[in-house]
C-alpha cells in the first residue's frame, strides 16, 4: 500500500508564493501519474495539475502560468510551485498517486490547507 504525505501549505498573502510537497512511502511496481487537485469550501475538488512518469504535464486553465509541477522519481516525491498566489487559490490541495501493484490503484493524501489573503 501506498501513503502520500503532503506539507508545505499555510497562510501567504496575495502575490505570494508557496510550494508544496507529497512525498510516497510503501511498496509499488510502478508509481505512474501523480498531481494536485484542490478544494474550497463549498465547492467540488477540482483538478489543479497533473504529471505523468515520463514528464508529460496538464493545468487547469485557472492556474497556467502561475503554478509549476513537477516530481522526482527517485525520490518519490511530487512538488507544487505557487507564485502569483490569488484569493480564489483558498482551498485544502490534496495530492493524489496512480501506482501498479498486481493492479492499478489509487492514493489520495490528507490535504494541506492554503490560504491566500487579500
């Protein structure tokens, strides 16, 4: 089984940056697409980015331009760079795993809370 452990949030105010973590720990075949989704009070979880193993990344719209993905495989680890932080970018992010043990799964973390003030 696969755990994911998220840090790095917290409270910035608008204009400003945060990256955050995930990093996986447990036993796996091969650890495939991984990406952040967030959501905000009231609202549905939304998808924010995602990376495949080979690198190959997608944004939501709301987001392009201002967030950065990307992971180390070696390390198990998949990173969210936020600059330009925005008011509406409020919401807990969750990180999220694809992976193969004698079938694909899916993982999702605990969520790590990000505010942005205004």
């Amino acid at each position: 089984q696969v755990q994911l452990v998220e840090s790095g949030g917290g409270l910035v105010q608008a204009g400003g940056s945060l990256r955050l973590s995930c990093s996986a720990s447990g036993s796996f075949l091969t650890m495939n697409d991984m990406g952040w989704y967030r959501q905000a009070p009231g609202k549905q979880r939304e998808l924010v980015a995602t990376i495949t193993s080979g690198g190959r990344i997608n944004y939501a719209d709301s987001v392009k331009g201002r967030f950065t993905i990307s992971r180390d495989n070696a390390k198990r680890t998949v990173f969210l760079q936020m600059d330009s932080l925005k008011p509406e970018d409020t919401a807990v992010y969750y990180c999220n795993a694809h992976w193969l043990m004698m079938y694909a799964r899916e993982t999702w973390g605990q969520g790590t809370q990000v505010t942005v003030s205004s």
